[in-house]
C-alpha cells in the first residue's frame, strides 16, 4: 500500500469549510462577545500586571476585548466556507 502525501487534502479543506460556516452562523446570531484576557486562581488576591516590555507601561492581566462582528462579516464567513465545502467535494477521491 502506498501513502500518498495529498491523500488528506479533502479531508482538511472540508473540514475548514465547515468550521467557516459554524463561525459565520454563530456571527449571525451574536450582537458582540467578550474575550476575557485572564481568569485569578485566587478571587482574594490581587490581580497582578504583566510588563509588555521595556520602555511599554504595564498591561493590567484583566482587560477582556469586547468584538463586535460588522454586518458584513458573517456572509463572507457563509460564502467562504461554502466554496471552501465545494471545493473539497469536487476534489478527487484517494489523491488521484
């Protein structure tokens, strides 16, 4: 039996086709997510800073980011993933 090196290509693309449409649906059904930065082991300690380097002030470790997905966004996530899906059904069976 011989391994071919593009025998998992269309497992792959089909694969981050899917996870393309997953995240473009859930974009849809969100207004905005929070991205927590870091979680204390310890609720009763205090929170301790991070250096982001030399000449750069300290970055406090509980700053969360807060995204908001543009109209856009979502769609070209959907379109994206369904061509990536396509893409991967018309690939050749085995690599040949």
């Amino acid at each position: 039996m011989l391994i071919r090196p593009n025998t998992m290509w269309r497992a792959f693309f089909c694969a981050i086709g899917i996870v393309l449409i997953i995240v473009g649906i859930e974009c849809l059904l969100i207004d905005s997510a929070v991205l927590v930065a870091g979680v204390l082991d310890d609720p009763g300690q205090p929170a301790q800073q991070q250096t982001g380097g030399l000449f750069s002030a300290p970055v406090p470790m509980n700053v969360d980011r807060v995204f908001k997905p543009s109209e856009w966004f979502p769609w070209s996530l959907l379109a994206t993933g369904s061509i990536v899906l396509l893409y991967s059904i018309s690939l050749k069976k085995n690599g040949e």
